[in-house]
C-alpha cells in the first residue's frame, strides 16, 4: 500500500473509531437487526442502476470529445475503475484506470483520463447547484449559512474553469507547433460545449443525483425514521460532496460523521447509532457494486493491461531519470 492509501485508510478508521466509541454497541445491533433484506436489496439495486446511468454520462461526454468507443466498451471500463477505487485503496487510481481502458486501441490516454476529470468536475457542480436550489427554496435548519456560500464559491471556480480551463490549454506560450500543443487541444476538446451534449448530461447528472438522494429515503424507511424528503435533499448533497472528497477509502468514516453532524443535531432526526447503519448500508452498495468491476476484469484479463501499463510508464520514468546528468556540487573543484 503506497503512503497516500495509507493515510486515507487510517484517516477512515480513525474517524470511524470516533464514531464507533461514542455509540451503545447494544442499540447499535438492535439498529442493524430493524433493517430487513428488501431494503439492502433495494439500496444496492438503485445504487447499480445510478452507476448505469453515469456511466451513460460519462460515455457521452468521451465520444462528443472525440474518444469513439462502443458503450459497452465504457461500460465495462467504468465498472473496472469502480473496482481499481474500492479495492485498490486510491480514487485517483481508479479514475486512471478507467481512462486508460476507455481509450483502449487508440492514443488517447491523456484525453480519457480528462473526460473522466471534466465528469467528475460537472458531477459536483451539478450536485452543489442542487443543494443550493433546495436550500434557498426550500429552507433548511441543517446547513449553516457559510456552507452554503462555500458552495456558491466551489460553482462560480468550478463554471470558470469549465470556460477558461480550455482556453488556456490551447493559448501556453510557446508550444503552438509541437505535438503538446496538438494533445493539449484534443484535452481541451473533451470539455462539452454545444448546448445538446450539455442539456444531455446535465438530465443524466441531477436524475442520478435525485436517485441517490431518494435512496436514503429508503434507508430511512428502512430503519423506521421519519426524515422528511426535503430535508434529505438539504443534507444528503453536502454528505455526497464531503465523502467523495480524496481523503477517505470511500469516503468511510466522512460519511458516517457527516451524518452524525447533519441529522443528530436538535432536534435529532436519527442516532449516532443509526447513522452508522445509514453508512454501512451505503458502503455495502459501494462495495457490492465494485465488486463486479472486479469480476469483468478478472473475465476480460483487462488487470493485466493496466498493470502492464503502469509497468512501462515506471520504466520510462525510471529512464528519463538516470539520463539526466548529475549536477555537480557548488563547491567542487
């Protein structure tokens, strides 16, 4: 495990350990016996077909930027990255892998890996412009008002790069006739900008956030709390957002704290004990789903591949560091 997995896997269970301490272990078996098998099985099942549909998304931003691949082709290459995220203890290794695999039989590598950053950076533009829209009108006494203005920043820096970001990759001075210059317009090229391709995954991106929000509303039911819908359209944003942060394995331990901090508050609406069976719940369908990364990696022998290519870019950096000539100490003679 290199020292960055480390750090998050330690952060996870540290702040899962702080959780755990301060819930009756008692109570805590008695939350996890109230949850029935139709409600995992309906979490996990909503939480595939979410991924589904960004994979859908994702997809389509790839090809209007010039990666043709058949969608099954994504599919199976989103699924594998899911699997390289979860159990490969690192998202930024997971997002390498898928856009390696998308552009698979083409030298587009730089330019999958940048179709998956631009949906990652639409994804959360669109999940804090949701949170925005239902705090403001719908009212909440949940999120504290300097949240909110966070988030208002993170949409004016995240739309500003969406514009700007492109434009700067293809004015750097100085390199206007060499082949960076043409990759780094193929990379600007990935971010959408015809209205049709926007409006298009725009749709995909708040119906699958709407999904995931819905989903625990389930888990609510589940466990027999009365958590109002609009509440959870307040909240369950911010918890998305602060667990898919690159600091946790799978956002452990984020999750369940952003819980506890969101809901237990006064007037409590879930205990510190069911927030833990809230993101146990979401872990399994994380987990679970990932998992069939892992099978069709396994089957399609694409693990391989992605070890094979991390094999050679360690090889070519190794090269290009030995050729580099030794500098000689400032006091030599």
């Amino acid at each position: 495990m290199n020292p960055k997995s480390l750090i998050k896997f330690l952060l996870s269970a540290s702040l899962l350990a702080i959780v755990l301490y301060s819930v009756d272990q008692e109570r805590l078996a008695k939350a996890f016996g109230r949850v029935e098998l139709s409600t995992v099985v309906l979490v996990v099942l909503g939480y595939f077909v979410g991924q589904l549909m960004s994979s859908v998304k994702w997809w389509t931003i790839a090809r209007r930027g010039g990666i043709n691949t058949p969608y099954l082709t994504a599919l199976k290459a989103y699924f594998i990255g899911m699997f390289v995220n979860c159990f490969g203890l690192g998202m930024v290794g997971g997002d390498a892998a898928r856009g390696i695999l998308i552009a698979q039989g083409q030298p587009k590598k730089a330019e999958g890996i940048a179709s998956v950053v631009v949906d990652r950076i639409h994804g959360l533009t669109v999940l804090c412009i949701l949170a925005l829209i239902t705090s403001y009108s719908i009212g909440n006494d949940r999120v504290q008002p300097e949240l909110l203005h966070l988030l208002l920043l993170l949409v004016v820096g995240f739309i500003s790069a969406w514009i700007v970001g492109p434009w700067l990759l293809i004015h750097i001075p100085g390199i206007k006739s060499t082949k960076l210059a043409a990759k780094l317009r193929h990379v600007a090229a990935i971010f959408p900008r015809d209205p049709k391709t926007i409006s298009i995954i725009t749709v995909i991106s708040v119906v699958f956030h709407v999904l995931q929000i819905s989903l625990h509303a389930v888990m609510a039911h589940g466990l027999g709390l009365s958590i109002p819908l609009s509440t959870l359209f307040v909240v369950i944003p911010f918890v998305n957002i602060l667990s898919s942060l690159p600091i946790s394995w799978n956002g452990l331990g984020v999750r369940e704290k952003s819980y506890v901090f969101f809901l237990t508050s006064a007037p409590a609406l879930m205990s510190q004990d069911e927030a833990v069976v809230f993101g146990a719940l979401w872990l399994m369908a994380v987990t679970t789903t990932s998992a069939i990364g892992g099978i069709v990696a396994l089957v399609s022998g694409d693990l391989s591949s992605l070890r094979a290519h991390k094999a050679a870019s360690k090889a070519a950096q190794d090269s290009h560091q030995q050729s580099e000539p030794i500098p000689r100490a400032a006091n030599a003679n």
